[in-house]
C-alpha cells in the first residue's frame, strides 16, 4: 500500500492491520464491534502516535459498511482523489457472510460511480478440507456462492494460504476487486454456481460412499437438465420436480449422517465419547446442502 491509498478495517480488532499501516502514512478507517478491542485499539493508536491517519469506529460491520466506508469511497470518487482503497475482512469465522452488505447499500449510480476504479477486498476464510483438496480453491468457491457469481481472471487478484488452524481446517485469503459486474449479481452466474460449484464441493467433502454415489447422481441430472433456456415444457418441468425430490431426500441423508456425541459427566474428565458414529460429513457439507436450489 502507498501513502494515498486508504484502509477500510472492518474487524480491526486491537490493531494489527491498522497500525502498521497508518505507520506508514496510509489513511485507516478501523472498525470493532467488541468493545474490549476498541478500547484497546484506542491505546495503540495513542501509543504509536498515528491519532491523525486513524479514524476509529465501535459499531458493527454491516453498518460501518453501509455508512462510513460508502460515505467516504463516494466522495473520494466526487472529488477525483488518487489512491486505492483495500477493504479488509479479517474475520475468517463471519467475515463471508457480510458481502452480501454491498449488494444493498448501494444504487445502481453509486455503483457505477464507485466502481470506475474497483476498491480491492482482502477476505480471510476459515477452509475445511479432506485430503488431496485446494484450500485455496475451496476458499474462492465460497467466496463466489456469497457473491453469487464467478470470480473472472480479471477481478480474481490473490488465493493465498495463510496457515493451517487444525486438522483438516485452513485459514485463506481471497482477494479480489469489487467490480461492477458483480455488485449487478447477474442471474444467470448464480444460477450456474449454485446447480454446478455447489455439488462439485459436495461429491469431494462428502465422506461415505453411498452419499457420494447419491451426491453425484443428483449433480449428473442438474447437468442433463438445461436449465439455462428456461423452457416451459412439461419435460422440463416433470425432470425439476423429479430432481427437486433427490436434493431433498439427500440434505435428509447427509442430517443424519452426523455422529451423536455424547458427554460423559465430571467423574470420567468431561470427554466426549462418540456413540454409534454414522458416516462423516464436514459442516462445509452441510452448509452447501441447505443452500442447494434450482
């Protein structure tokens, strides 16, 4: 980043970002909602003698979004000012489910005005994956469901791998440029994403082969049906509700194949025993599942 870029922090936390950057005479909007990091946020600005490149902020994500970063991206586009801007989202557990902030704060005007020259999206993401499987792609895949469109070459800027959390649990990084396109959400992508990326994720989380078996026979009959010339033919409509039935009998199949735990009392150290373990499926599995629709 260069001194006439500007920071949007909008998990912040006590500074780790933040600072270093406003160090480097970067201006920083930093954003928490805890107040226990906000005060310590406080300190470190103070601390490190950067009060006058920090504007600091205790309000939610959603709502410093919708308020402050708008605000101030607007009028840097009203007055022609130099610089990037990099939105940053360093909250891998939740930070995903706030891009659907942007699809409603702004009008089709602000987002052309904004978008002349896309502001950059850092997003941090929590991956789960079996062995053999791209984190990375995985990450960018969930970043695309949220949007409800593909990532293009052209607004794809970074996957990158930031360390291993636990087993078979990664922590990745998707950054990308905020464009134009995809704050239009165009049908069509979406449509495309969920019938197809949705079950490729699903046939490779999905542990148990009878599951994976029904997994990929539901995802070969989204693919024989096509869905894209929105043809009104008795077929058509025949072969969706067919296939509607499948998708529901298997999000019943993959509810309850997660193992019943049970916790022992005090006595016997508070461990959990797993009892009649029915097959595996990650919660990324389970997620994609319930969002499945055509």
């Amino acid at each position: 980043m260069k001194p006439n870029d500007v920071l949007y922090d909008v998990f912040a936390g006590v500074g780790p970002f933040a600072i270093p950057a406003a160090r480097k005479g970067i201006k920083v909007f930093a954003n928490d909602l805890n107040p226990e990091s906000y005060k310590w946020l406080q300190k470190n600005i103070i601390i490190n003698k950067v009060k006058k490149n920090i504007q600091s902020f205790n309000i939610d994500g959603r709502d410093f979004l919708k308020t402050i970063f708008k605000a101030d991206i607007l009028n840097r586009r009203a007055t022609n000012k130099v610089g990037m801007e990099h939105i940053v989202m360093n909250l891998p557990a939740l930070a995903v489910e706030f891009l659907d902030v942007f699809f409603d704060s702004f009008s089709e005007n602000e987002i052309k005005q904004m978008c002349c020259w896309p502001p950059t999206v850092h997003l941090y993401c929590f991956i789960k994956t079996n062995k053999g499987e791209d984190a990375c792609k995985l990450g960018q895949l969930l970043v695309e469901q949220k949007l409800g469109c593909k990532l293009s070459p052209d607004s794809l800027i970074d996957l990158h791998f930031v360390r291993n959390v636990s087993l078979n649990k990664d922590m990745i990084r998707v950054s990308f440029l905020l464009t134009e396109n995809i704050l239009k959400g165009e049908a069509p992508a979406m449509k495309k994403l969920k019938m197809e990326n949705n079950f490729d994720v699903l046939a490779t989380t999905v542990r148990g082969n009878r599951l994976k078996v029904k997994a990929q026979k539901v995802l070969t009959n989204l693919k024989k049906l096509d869905l894209k010339k929105n043809e009104a033919s008795k077929g058509n409509k025949d072969k969706a509700a067919q296939i509607d039935k499948q998708l529901e009998e298997l999000r019943k199949e993959v509810y309850q194949s997660k193992p019943k735990i049970k916790v022992t009392n005090a006595k016997q150290g508070g461990r959990k025993k797993m009892q009649n373990a029915a097959p595996i499926q990650t919660d990324a599995t389970t997620s994609l599942v319930e969002k499945m629709q055509i």
